[in-house]
C-alpha cells in the first residue's frame, strides 16, 4: 500500500509575504490560515523564522511590527534559557513539579475524605460500602 505524499510546493516571496501580513492583522490563527490557503501545517512557522521581516515588506504599522518583534526577542531568550539548563537544573526543576503534584493529589484525598465524613454523619449513608447484591 503506496503512501500518500504531496509534492512540496513552492511559493513566491510576495505570497508569502501576503500570507504572513494578514496572519499580523487579522489575529488569526496559524492553522486556520493555512487550512483557509490549503497550505502545509507548519508553513507560516517556518517562514517566520525565514525571512526577516520589515515595515516595508508587509505594510504593518509600526506598533504592530515593534509587537512582533518583542515577541521574536522574548521567544529567543526562552529558548536560550532552556537550552543553557543543565542536567542537575533540570532534575531539580523535575522535583519540584513532582512535590507540587504530590501536595495536590494529598490535598484531594483529604478533601474527598472529609466529603465522605460528611455524608456519613449528615446523611447517614456510607459511601465506601458497596452497594452490590447480597448473597
């Protein structure tokens, strides 16, 4: 059974351009504009780490293409510092999510706990018994 495999396209500057300004002025998202376009998912990711982008090429106003360059800048500095963690940081970042969690799950069982107190002195129902058949 044969795979079904597009032939890559190839597009113009000036489409891409197009798709990329209006992706900036509409606040759509990324995959509906390229569903919209019939473009490969991932497209406009890559062209925006392609081209560099500039007042004149898209026509954006200033303020909006400042936006987006500060949002360039922060997304590379978040890479930068996740790249530059070491293995110890990372372990300790792990068990500190791992203790977070374990805290919530705690918290829960207590919670359920006192629910099931509740009902058995309110309502005098106990819920940990099984409500099956009698043999």
């Amino acid at each position: 059974m044969a795979s079904k495999v597009s032939p890559r396209c190839r597009y113009s500057l000036d489409f891409k351009l197009k798709v990329l300004s209006d992706y900036y002025r509409s606040g759509l998202t990324k995959y509906f504009i390229e569903q919209r376009d019939g473009l490969v998912h991932g497209s406009i990711y890559r062209w925006e780490k392609a081209l560099i982008l500039s007042a004149k090429d898209l026509s954006l106003s200033q303020d909006l293409l400042s936006q987006i360059e500060t949002m360039r800048k922060a997304k590379e500095k978040k890479s930068q510092v996740t790249s530059s963690l070491s293995k110890e940081e990372e372990l300790q970042a792990e068990l500190l999510r791992l203790r977070k969690a374990l805290e919530y799950s705690e918290l829960r069982n207590e919670a359920l706990s006192e629910v099931l107190k509740i009902g058995r002195e309110e309502y005098g129902i106990d819920l940990l018994k099984k409500a099956g058949a009698k043999q």
